[in-house]
C-alpha cells in the first residue's frame, strides 16, 4: 500500500501514547497472509489492524481460513481496527457490522484529497480526543473510503464523527453530494470484541492545505500532520482501556489557526504510575478436560427474560434516574431514555404471543394484559362469526413501546402458540407449569404467514433500524414437553421453523432468527445421535443442513443450563443441578465433544453463535430458592462462565435473573450473575452501599466477589484435575512482554 511508512510510524506513536498512558509495553507485529492462521491468537495479541489498500484484495489474500480466524479472533475479544481498506475488508467480507453488510454508495473510486471532518460528542469521548476536537471540524486525508449513507448504519454501530465535505473529482456526476454528513470512523462490538473502522486515513498528511485549515503564524497554510492521537484512543476503546488509559493530551491550536503540529507532552506521571493489572480470566481445578485458551471476562452482557405478564410489570425496568443504579460498575442507560436495564443488552420476550392464560380469559374480544388479573391475552383471536383471525396489535404496541422507546433491545420469542392455531387445544384446562397451551400449530404455513405479518408490523411501527435489532427465536426448550410434545411433533417443529424464517426474513431482510434453546436433563442427554436422548436436535439440525443459510437462517444454536446449592446433608445435590464446570458434550453426557458446536456443526452453519439462553443459579448453600448471591453464587458463576467461554466456546451467555435488586431493608443486592461484571473491580460501589452484613449473605458475597476477581499469576486454561471439587481460583492471562498489536500487512 502507499504511504506504508506513514502507517507503520503513526501506529507506533499512538502505541507508544498508550503504553505511557497505561503503564503497560504495546509493540507492533506485522503478520501476513502466510500465518494470520497460526499467529492470530488471543494468547498472542491483542488488536488486530488492517490497513489502507483493496478490501477484497486483501480478503483473498487471507483466503477463507484466514478471514474465518480473523472473525473468531474477533468473536473471542480481540480488537479489530480497520482503515479504508482495512474497512472495506471488515464490513463487507468479514461482515463485522452485520451480514448482510450495510451497502456503500457507489462508485467507490471518487479521487482522493484532503476533507473536513467533525467529531460528535460520543467520539470524542470515545477515543479521548479532549476538547481540541470538539464542536470544530478537522482536516483529514480521504483515499476513497467506503462512503455509507448515515441512514443505513445498523443501529448496533456507534457512529463517532462525520464527513463535512467530499471529494468527487471522479464520477463527479454519480458522486456529487453523497458523501457530506455520512459517517467518517464508526465503532461497534462483535461478540466479545471491539471493532473500529475509519473512512479516511488520520495517518497520512493531507496532500494540500484544506478548507479548515486555516493560516500558519507567517500567514502560509498550516502544515498538515498525521493525527496519531486518533489511533491511541481507538486502541485504548478496542482494548477496553477507555476509562484507565491516560493518554496524552492533544495540545491546543496556536491562536489564528485550525490545526499544527502539537510539541510532544510528556505527562511525569505515567513514568511512576504502576503497571495496570492484567486483564482479569477465571479459571478453576475442573474435573472436565478443557484445554482452550480461555479469553477476558471483562464485561459480561445478558438478557434478562420477563416471561409475559412481567414484561409490562413495574419491575421489569429500572428508572434511568434511581440512585441505586450508581452502585453498578461503567453502566449508564442509553441518552435520554427514562428506563434501562441494568447489566443487560436484550430484553427476551418469553412466551409473546400468549397461549399462557386460560382461553376465556385470553380470546376475550376486550381482553387487556392486567398484571394484578393474571391475564396475559393472545395476540391473534378468532372471530366467532366467521372464524376469520383478528390481530390485537394495539397489544403488541403495549407490550413494545417502552423498550423500543428507550433504546432497549428485544428478542420475540414464538414459543407459546395462540389457540387460534390449535383446533384441540384443551379450553377448560388444567394449565400446565407455564401456561395452557403447550401444542404447536397444526396449520405451519397459516401459522408462518401470521408471523410474517406481525414481523412486517414492526417495521411500520417503529422503522427498519429497530425492526432489524429484534431477535427471533422459534420455541422454548422445545425438545421438552412444549411446541415438540417430547418429540411428538419434531416434523411439524422443523417445517414451521423453515416457514418462519422465510417469512420474517421477507419482511425484515437483516433479521436474527435461531431455534429453540434446547433443555439439559442431567443424566438423560448428551448423545447426539439419531436414536439417541438428543434426537431431536440431532434430527433438526440435519435437517437444516439441506437448506442454504441464505433461504433458511439459523443465526445461533443454544441450550439452557441452570446450578444450585446443596440441599440438605453437604454430599446431597439436586439431580437435575450440573456441577459448575459442567458443559454438556455428545455422545457421553460428559465424555466426547462438547455438544453446543457439534450441533452448530451438524447443521453447517460456521456462523451460527454459541448461546446459553438460560442460565441461572436457583439455589443457595442451604437450598433456598433465591437470587440473592452468598459464596456459592459468586463461585460458581465464575467457574460456569469459565466453562462455558473457554471450554464450551460460547459467544454468549444470557442471565435469567442477573439485575440487581433493592431488598428488605433498603440496601441493594446484585444477583450472582453481575458479580462479575464490571472488569476489574467488581464489587467495589456495592461494597460502599451495603452497610452492614445483614444475615452474613452480604458479608458472604463481598469475600467471594474479592476471591474470584483477584488478579494472580498462572494460567487461563482449563486444565484437569484428581480432586473433581477443589475450591474456585482466579488467575490473570500473564503477559510477560505487555499488551501487543498485530498490524496485517
């Protein structure tokens, strides 16, 4: 690429920033296509950054191996930075903004020169930037950048500043007026990783004095610079450092002047600051044989599900303003909404559509979802007259509203079916455990036309951006007695599901769709075979397997998995409760492969994500049904995450109850779930707050959280054990040599 040097030195200087800052040694690599596969590893590097060039180019000199190792390093919370080319190649072939990718304007080859660009707030924020590049806009060089049109930026992308003028001078007809206002850098996550892509290039000197910049002290142009600085606080957003880096700061214009070269500044206090602690991975003496490297549990997100009627309780949101949210480490809710949810990213939406209250009460014509009733409607009735089907939307709006209002994400989960769908549904009961209707729709293409409409509901509702973020999930623990009736109705469950897909994909074409999460009973699954306890998935996903991606998704694969405490005496466990490092492998329960990617490998879907759906303590030592944390909640949260990301490869795991709570007597609590979120210091605010031990649980909880977040040497891997229950250890991922950067070239 041109201008190789110019990268190469203003990458080095912006590491060099952050090492100061951070009081930890950044180096640079460079690593090609010749062994990205072997070398781009968590236990290698931190951040990869892909430079200006041909995307594609580079694309296919990565080839299909090392563009899937490049996504998984990604995935597992490597941080990827990519400029111009190194954009192209992270949107539109590794499709780290979404698949399919937001579409640039075209034709891409404009010219090249230099542009105005301004950061907003949340950029300068963001990367640190100070305000030396607030409310002012910035001479930056332009060589023919993906240009994105702001209105088709998936709304999971930060967008962190904007062109303010534009080059045309090739295809000025086609290229005129396209570009001014639309997304410069952009930032975004992608599954434990961090992404940053930059339109422009901050480390080449623009070619000639721009609009903005102004006058030199002689009254000549000012000279042009590369803007290392913008590097630095992208590294330190990619890495997480954001909040303890103590970068550099930018120095001030001479007056009369835009922008000049700022003298070097040397802060005395980064030479004496100690080094930074290591970022924080758990592991524990387990009795499974994990050996993957394990990655950062550095923030944990979930969801928190809030099946039916809670869904529009009072406790499902916490006011964005309440004073107890100030306890929780690095959170704030989305600006300027009135509610959030703490800890959490999505919202699911268990059992949407009804089929949870008794029929009379659930097809009233009138019926309104009333929490204190314990009337939960269904979402589509039949009229008496004709049988014609009638669609409350004015309910779905009810049940929507808040979240969408307040920037919150949700997944639509299709798991209990309406009676409209069942003809022999029972209407007198009795109900079962979560609702009255179990069965699955005995019409699929009636059934999958209705969801189609619903889906296309939501995009008149409340737009394409939102509509794209909802999730879909078709069932709930279907291989149990709901939707598959234990396997009596897996034909009708695989067609439905194929008809589903279509459809919503039809109405919302960047639509996240996946299968049921699938129930573990201890003792009674693992055998992922044809006539084996797990038939069902086994037959699913084999299924799926004819299908192309393209015309039947399957976005992720997923189970549930739930622990609790002892029960009476201390050698009695509960059957059904795994032991905190237990993660379900096929064909022996737990001996053979682990069970959650043979299933995504059954259905050839290399994409498809990892997901624990539902995950939870239910239990405390003494066998108390609770969410409030004690010893055990703290341990074995850390040695299940452990587990799960290192050992199991998840790219997710959702909290069935993971928000913390007020208790009693006013102080506050956090569930086992949020003791590890919050990096470094996990417990540090609620420890200021809680007051006295009330009952020792507090007490209990605070020595626990400090146990497993206390930074120590050793290793990050899952390593066998004799003894298959010694106590839980936290160890740091050492790094001998500092933090270190690949750059690709």
């Amino acid at each position: 690429m041109e201008h190789e040097v110019d990268f190469y030195e203003t990458l080095n200087s912006a590491a060099t920033s952050l090492s100061q800052g951070v009081g930890t040694h950044y180096t640079l690599h460079n690593i090609t296509e010749n062994n990205t596969v072997s070398r781009l590893k968590m236990s290698n590097f931190d951040v990869v950054v892909f430079p200006g060039g041909s995307g594609s180019g580079q694309s296919d000199a990565l080839g299909a191996a090392g563009r899937a190792a490049v996504v998984d390093f990604v995935r597992r919370g490597g941080g990827y930075i990519g400029t111009c080319g190194g954009t192209f190649l992270g949107m539109e072939h590794l499709k780290l903004y979404g698949d399919p990718p937001p579409p640039t304007v075209e034709p891409w080859a404009r010219g090249h020169g230099p542009v105005s660009m301004e950061f907003n707030a949340e950029g300068v924020a963001s990367l640190q930037l100070g305000s030396v590049y607030s409310n002012r806009n910035v001479t930056i060089e332009y060589w023919q950048g993906p240009i994105v049109a702001t209105a088709n930026v998936p709304p999971s992308v930060s967008i962190l500043s904007y062109f303010r003028t534009e080059i045309h001078s090739g295809h000025p007809n086609q290229t005129t007026g396209t570009m001014v206002n639309t997304p410069a850098m952009t930032s975004a996550t992608f599954g434990s990783g961090r992404v940053v892509l930059n339109s422009p290039h901050p480390e080449i000197p623009p070619e000639q004095p721009g609009p903005t910049l102004g006058q030199g002290p002689s009254g000549g142009p000012a000279p042009a610079r590369t803007r290392p600085e913008i590097y630095a606080g992208e590294l330190a957003w990619v890495l997480r450092l954001e909040g303890s880096a103590r970068l550099a700061p930018v120095a001030r214009e001479p007056p009369g002047q835009v922008e000049s070269t700022p003298e070097p500044t040397h802060n005395p206090l980064t030479k004496a600051a100690p080094p930074t602690p290591r970022p924080l991975s758990f592991a524990g003496d387990f009795h499974q044989a994990c050996r993957r490297e394990l990655p950062t549990l550095g923030r944990l997100w979930g969801s928190r599900p809030h099946p039916d009627l809670s869904m529009v309780s009072g406790s499902a949101l916490w006011r964005a303003n309440d004073a107890n949210l100030r306890i929780l480490p690095r959170w704030e809710a989305v600006r300027g909404a009135a509610y959030t949810m703490p800890f959490l990213d999505e919202h699911v939406a268990v059992r949407f559509l009804g089929g949870v209250s008794p029929y009379a009460a659930a097809t009233a014509p009138d019926c309104t979802d009333d929490v204190r009733g314990k009337v939960w409607c269904d979402l589509v009735t039949r009229r008496a007259t004709d049988g014609a089907m009638v669609t409350r939307f004015d309910l779905l709006r009810a049940r929507l509203d808040r979240y969408h209002d307040n920037g919150l994400d949700v997944m639509i989960v299709l798991d209990n079916v309406p009676f409209a769908f069942v003809q022999n549904a029972s209407r007198t009961g009795p109900c079962e455990t979560f609702g009255c209707q179990y069965k699955p729709p005995d019409n699929p293409s009636e059934f999958a036309t209705w969801v189609g409409e619903l889906a296309s509901h939501l995009v008149s509702a409340y737009g394409g951006a939102w509509a794209a973020r909802v999730r879909w999930r078709l069932g709930t623990e279907a291989n149990g007695p709901r939707w598959g009736g234990r396997g009596a109705y897996l034909a009708r469950y695989i067609d439905c599901y194929r008809r589903c897909a279509r459809a919503i994909r039809a109405a919302i074409p960047r639509a996240r769709i996946g299968a049921s999460n699938w129930v573990e009973v201890i003792g009674h699954s693992g055998d992922l075979s044809p006539s084996g306890s797990d038939s069902f998935q086994f037959e699913f996903y084999e299924a799926l397997a004819k299908d192309a991606d393209a015309d039947v998704p399957l976005d992720w694969v997923s189970v549930s998995h739930y622990g609790g405490g002892l029960h009476g005496k201390a050698t009695a466990r509960v059957g059904n409760f795994p032991g905190a490092d237990y993660v379900q492998r096929t064909p022996g329960g737990k001996t053979g492969r682990v069970e959650l990617p043979a299933m995504r490998a059954l259905a050839r879907r290399p994409n498809a994500t990892l997901e624990v759906q539902e995950w939870s303590v239910l239990t405390n030592e003494a066998g108390e049904a609770t969410t409030e944390p004690s010893a055990l909640g703290t341990a074995w949260t850390a040695a299940s995450m452990a587990a799960w990301v290192a050992c199991a490869g998840a790219d997710r795991v959702f909290h069935w109850q993971s928000h913390a709570v007020p208790s009693a007597d006013g102080s506050v609590v956090a569930s086992p779930a949020s003791l590890l979120v919050g990096e470094h210091r996990p417990l540090l605010h609620l420890e200021r707050r809680v007051g006295p031990p009330r009952q020792g649980a507090h007490r209990r909880q605070l020595d626990a959280a400090r146990l497993a977040a206390r930074p120590s040497s050793g290793s990050g891997a899952c390593t066998p054990t004799r003894s298959s229950r010694r106590p839980l250890r936290a160890a740091g991922r050492a790094r001998p040599t500092g933090g270190r950067v690949s750059m690709w070239r």
